[in-house]
C-alpha cells in the first residue's frame, strides 16, 4: 500500500520497508494518444482516472508484439541491476514504442503480469525515441500524473550537507528530507532502468543514472555554497551558475545527489575541530577513525554507499589522496589544467585541481574519459599512444619511503612493487631526491642542499595566496556583519601565520617552486626519454582516533610527499593494496586500517596510468575494486 500526502511538492512515501521519494509530475498519462485498460481489459477514460498507484515504464523498442518470455527478462534485469526498482511498482505497467503499428501486449504477458505481481493496469503509448518523456523506470501515478518515483537512503555516517534532486523544469533543488534520527538527512537517487542500453541503441549520455556526490566547494546553480563554514553559508546567497567541470557532468547525464562536507575552508582538520558541521564516520575498521583530509566527506560517502558511484573533491597538497588512503577507496587527482577551475572556491590555483573517488578502477577510468574536457581527449589519447613507444621505469623515491616506520605497511608497499615490476618487465630504481639534488643541481640552487633551497618554498607560496583568496570573504562579512566571521582553530591559526608572509617571500618562494618542478621532470623523471612511474606512500598508517587532535599544526618545509604533484602538475593514482591490523581501543578486538600508494606519472598521462594499474592489479591477482563497510576486501 502506497502512503503518500497528495500534493505537488516532492513526498516521500512507502512501499514494504522502503522509502521513496515522488518527484514533480514529469508526464500525464492519460491524454488522447495513450491507451490505458483496467485488470479487467477495459479502457479507462479521462473521466475516470485510475488511484494513485506505483508504475514501471517498460520501453519495448520497435517491436510489435509484448510476450510473457521478453517481459519477463526485462523485469529480471530490473530487480537485479537497479535498486531502486521493486516489484510493488509492476501494480500498473505502461508499454512505450517506436514502431508504426499499435502495440500487441499479449495474452500471455497480460495474464503474467496479472498473476504473478496482480498488475491492476496496462497501458501503450507511442513515443519517438526511448529517450522521450516517459522514460522507462518505476513512477508514482497520482491523478493522471506520472512522477519519477526515487529511492532515500539514510545518510548514516553523516557525509552529506544537502540532497539535490531535479526541480520541476530540470534545475538542482535542495531537498530537506529528515532521517530515521532527526539529524540524518535522506539522499535521493534515481532509478537506472533509463541507462540501460535497449534494442534500439546505447544510451546516448555516457554517465546516465549515474549517481555522484561534490564536495561543497564547488558552485551548483540555485544551491549554497559552504565551504563548510557557516559564516560563508550565511552571507553569500545561492549561486547562479555551475562550476564548468560539474556541467560537464551534467550534459554527460550524471546526477548529482548531493553535497558532501569537508574540513572549513579546504584546510587541514581532524574531527575535533571541525567546529560548524560535525565531520563524517569514516567507515573503515572500528568506525572511529579519522577520515583525514578536507575532501574527507567525499571518500567516506564512496566507501561508505553503495548506491554511489563516484565522489567529487578536490586536492591542493593532499587533501584528495589522504581520504583515499585513510577511507579505502581509488582517489586520483588529474593533471593540472585537464579541468576547469571556474566554479570551485579556490585555495591555491597553481596547485587545486578537482579529484575524484570511487571504489571501482575500471569504472574509475570510464568516468575519467567522459569527465575529461573533450577537447582534451585526444591529447590524453596521443599521449597514451606516445607513452607505450618509451621504456618503462619505476622510480621509488627512498626519501619518502624511509619516512614510514611502519614495517607491515612498507611490506604491504613493496609488494604492490613488486608486482609492478613484474607487470612491466623492468626493475625499480631506488634514488634519493636529495643525493641527485647535490649531484644534479640546477645553476638557480646555488650550491644550497635541497633543504636549505625549498626550505619555505612550499608554505610560503601555498598559505600566501590561500590566505588572500579568502580576503574578499573577510571584508564581506565585515562590512556586513559588523563583526569578524568564526572560523576554526586551525584556520585562524594557518591565517595567521599567513598574513605574515610577504608579497616578495611568495614571489621568491614561487620562482623556486619552478626551478623544483623542471629540476624533478628532467632529472629524475626524464620525461623525454621514458615512461616513469614515480611510487610514493601518502602516509604511515596507524590508529588515528577521531576524538584525538593533531599535535603539532599543518606547516611544510621542504617539499613533503603529498606536494610532488601539485608541484610537478602532474597525475596521481592513490590505490590500495592492503591493510594493517592492530588492536583497537573502541572494540577491543583487532581491527584492520586501510592502506594504499600512490603513482606518479608525467603530465598528460591519465589514462595511461589507469590502464598500467589496471593491468598490474590483474596480472597479480589483486582486486581492481573495494568493499563498502569495515573492509575492503573480501577476504578481509
């Protein structure tokens, strides 16, 4: 039974023990050239519109005739390829066409449809394409309207800020819908019946039904922007256009669901200090760990749903590869400039990049190719052709290694080499970043050691301008409020120390940034002559309990390993190979904490490093996917 408030606002209603969501009315079902029969074979008149009742659209293509056989593979392939689809909603079924004849539903599919999941009402209609309006999935029927009917899930480790749906003529829409518990909130996602190819032809939007959560630093039309700071919430009104790279989404058919927390400002905090909004549960081990990283919402929502696909964040020196370390998902943050970055509130231009998370390579890679600008695609394709015309070499940059102390960790990480190794036929080489320096240097060093030279070259360039990006909000919020906008601890305290640097510090600290960036593609990458795959860790696993701060505060020196790539432009894979056990003090039993590496390749080489991932996780007989939950294998 259909429990449903009759009005034309959004409703969420029920059916069994799931809930649904009844969107705005998308179609009228009952208009002249559509053919609607009771149980009983009998047309329905306009005048005598059937009750409100849960509906499928079924798109039958160019055939003429609907048999018991076709019917009852199309509902299989519904109830085991989409979640949101149940057989309560086979109550009513409308056939929609594209041939020139009248539908034949037969016999044999009508008295089907009758005994096994008592259909009270069959109809046909005629449509151009399996694209038009009615498109195939489950609805609500409601006086003569069709309404898409979606799923809610209960937000239960509190990733999101808002659910996004589609308002009444396509636009986002924040969707306010209270959980099971008062501060949970519901996401909505749409069925995926609509991708599936048909007889016809493949869906045209490559990303149709895909289900995709963006970390609230991006702008979406008509939704706030936070940056998780409720100073920023409160004075800047909805914005009117869309961040270019989540349009791209768009067109390409993705939804967007929602927008997911992260630590204020893109700044580095645990969850203690996340102050305006609490931060997520990151859903590995114990359930009482740190998510790490600002884009932390987006990597718990991957590894936490499974009615996700794919989580959009963003990463200026970290903050999109240390959630995917510490939540256990596929993270990678592309090569500098391959997206825009109109749209996103900016941290440090010459290091932000919009990165995404996901639980599966391949499909990873899949949404890569369509997210990627298209009028860079042929450029990431000439550079894959172009790559696999060099030698391989494997760099694994002891300077870094040697930072984790963690034996079981470093194993877990030498033998994701090894099989690299392995899969590309040539062996590591082990260098030191500081041994080359010395013996390599470039004329600007002027006989500095790498240390004394990139000293404060990283901080001073980075928290400058992050600092400065965020003047405007200051003043508007002064001269507003009258008062000075709240931000955290750890904000004010890297604000601070920001305002101390120099316009001349920044300009110097970026020259030398510069002079690192070639020094490192035409020294130790060597870039022109072949294809290096650059192994770094991201950081040394341990228990990190989320009602413990940090000790000491976010300062670089030097150039830590999370900003390589950023320096370098270049794309990064994080991916996880294994986990640690330890003893948890939440249980008191032995729990097991993700662990992942990340890859390093030249600019431009995206693709190419998905496939040599691919390719090295299969031929070792390693997962290219990870679980939701505790674990993230399966025999974990």
């Amino acid at each position: 039974m259909v429990e449903l408030r009759m009005q034309m606002e959004p409703q969420p209603f029920r059916l069994g023990k799931q809930d649904f969501l009844a969107l705005w009315p998308q179609d009228h079902l009952l208009p002249t050239e559509t053919a609607i029969e009771n149980e009983s074979g009998q047309p329905l008149k306009k005048s005598n519109p059937p009750k409100t009742r849960p509906t499928t659209v079924v798109f039958v293509g160019a055939k003429r005739r609907v048999t018991a056989g076709w019917l009852h593979s199309a509902i299989e392939q519904y109830r085991y390829e989409d979640d949101v689809f149940q057989l309560e909603f086979l109550e009513a079924v409308l056939f929609t066409y594209t041939g020139s004849d009248p539908l034949d539903v037969t016999i044999e599919a009508r008295n089907y449809l009758q005994r096994f999941y008592e259909t009270t009402m069959i109809g046909t209609r005629h449509v151009v394409s399996k694209n038009a309006h009615p498109e195939r999935g489950p609805y609500l029927y409601t006086n003569g309207d069709l309404r898409p009917a979606w799923k809610l899930y209960e937000d239960t480790n509190g990733a999101f800020l808002n659910a996004i749906i589609p308002g009444p003529t396509r636009e986002p829409f924040e969707l306010r819908a209270a959980g099971i518990l008062s501060r949970r909130l519901r996401i909505a996602v749409p069925s995926r019946i609509a991708s599936f190819p048909s007889d016809l032809e493949h869906h045209e939007k490559p990303l149709a039904s895909w289900r995709i959560a963006v970390k609230d630093i991006f702008h979406i039309s008509g939704i706030r922007t936070s940056a998780c700071n409720k100073a920023y919430h409160e004075l800047y009104p909805p914005t009117r256009t869309t961040a270019a790279c989540l349009e791209a989404l768009y067109v390409a058919g993705a939804v967007i669901v929602g927008k997911t927390k992260l630590a204020s400002f893109a700044a580095t905090e645990e969850p203690v200090e996340c102050i305006d909004w609490q931060a997520p549960r990151n859903p590995r081990a114990d359930g009482y760990q740190s998510p790490a990283g600002s884009s932390s919402s987006s990597a718990v929502a991957v590894a936490t749903y499974p009615w996700l696909d794919i989580s959009i964040g963003s990463d200026t020196s970290g903050n999109g590869r240390r959630p995917g370390h510490w939540n256990g998902c596929f993270a990678m943050r592309p090569t500098h400039g391959l997206l825009s970055h109109h749209g996103f509130i900016p941290s440090f231009p010459r290091f932000d990049v919009p990165t995404f998370f996901g639980r599966d390579l391949r499909k990873c890679k899949r949404f890569a190719e369509t997210w990627y600008a298209k009028d860079q695609q042929a450029t990431l394709d000439v550079n894959r052709v172009a790559s696999l015309q060099k030698r391989p070499a494997i760099i694994n940059l002891v300077d870094y290694m040697s930072e984790i102390a963690n034996a079981d960790q470093m194993t877990m990480v030498d033998r994701f080499v090894a099989d690299l190794e392995l899969s590309l036929g040539v062996q590591q080489d082990k260098i030191s970043i500081e041994r080359l320096w010395n013996s390599h240097q470039p004329p600007e060093a002027q006989r500095s050691s790498f240390q004394e030279y990139m000293h404060l070259a990283c901080r001073n360039s980075f928290f400058y301008d992050d600092f400065h990006n965020f003047e405007q909000f200051r003043n508007d919020y002064r001269l507003k409020f009258s008062k000075e906008p709240y931000v955290s601890p750890r904000v004010r305290w890297q604000w601070d120390l920001s305002s101390n640097i120099t316009p001349e510090e920044r300009n110097l600290a970026i020259q030398k940034v510069d002079v690192f960036r070639e020094w490192f593609l035409s020294t130790v990458m060597r870039e022109k002559e072949r294809e290096a795959f650059v192994v770094i860790p991201i950081e040394e696993i341990s228990p990190r309990y989320r009602d413990e701060a940090l000790s000491e505060h976010f300062n670089p020196a030097g150039v830590p390993n999370l900003f390589l790539s950023p320096i370098l432009g270049t794309p990064e894979l994080t991916v996880p190979v294994g986990e640690y056990s330890y003893k948890s003090l939440v249980s008191g039993q032995t729990e097991r904490l993700p662990v992942a590496v990340s890859i390093i390749v030249p600019p431009g080489q995206d693709l190419q490093l998905f496939d040599t991932t691919i390719d090295c996780l299969e031929a070792a007989g390693r997962p290219t996917h990870v679980l939701t939950g505790k674990t993230l294998f399966p025999d974990g």
